[in-house]
C-alpha cells in the first residue's frame, strides 16, 4: 500500500513538473530588430524613460508586456514593454538606454525576444489604486 502511495505522488510531481515547463515555453523566442534611444520623455504608458524599458508595436507587444531580451550584448536582459512609436512596427524594439553616445552606438541589432508576460500585470487598471 506504502508503494502505491509513493508512485502515485511520484507520479503527480512528474505531472506537475511536465505542466510547468510545458507553460514556461509557451511564448517561443522571436528574433527582432532592436534599436536605442536616449531621449527621456513620458512614455505611452505614462512611466518616464528609464532603463528596463522598451517601445514596442502595441500588435505585437502590448503595453505592460515583459519580455526577455537576448542577444543584445550588455543590453539583454528583462524589460518591461512602456512605450510605442511611429518608426517602431512589427518585430521591432527600442531599447532606451542611458546616453545618447551609447544609444547611438549601440546601433541596430538582430536580437531574441521571448514574451514572459503579454499585457499589463494583473490589477494594474484596478480602479482601487
């Protein structure tokens, strides 16, 4: 009886184990253009520019999304999606970046980016806030 209880809990905690990572890579990763800009203004979500954010295609990445940039050099990392621009379409990030040298120098890269979370986070347009 001892036995069956342990391969039954085994067996769940395989279950378990075999969802989690079944969610966790459910956004695969994309490649995209990335971009910079230094330029600190309020953003479309009404957050100041400020490293950790990016402007993205609200189509493709809706605001409040978080995301996971690879490829990026000393830029990848997590940001979060705040802000939308004209010449930001489609597959395309911009990353701010403090300094407008850095900015410039950074380029336009091919980059990785995998949806961590798509939108805003649960309750941030709760009206109680």
């Amino acid at each position: 009886m001892k036995i069956r209880a342990i391969l039954a809990c085994t067996a769940m905690l395989m279950c378990s184990s075999l969802q989690a990572q079944t969610r966790r890579h459910r956004h695969p990763a994309r490649a995209f253009e990335a971009t910079a800009y230094a330029q600190r203004d309020v953003t479309a979500s009404g957050k100041i520019s400020r490293s950790g954010l990016v402007a993205a295609d609200p189509a493709v990445l809706p605001l409040g999304s978080k995301i996971h940039v690879t490829n990026a050099g000393a830029y990848s990392g997590v940001y979060t999606v705040a802000d939308t621009g004209s010449k930001v379409q489609g597959r395309h990030i911009d990353i701010f970046i403090h300094g407008a040298a850095r900015a410039k120098a950074f380029g336009k890269k091919t980059v990785l980016v995998r949806v961590l979370r798509r939108g805003p986070p649960p309750n941030e347009n709760d009206s109680t806030r």
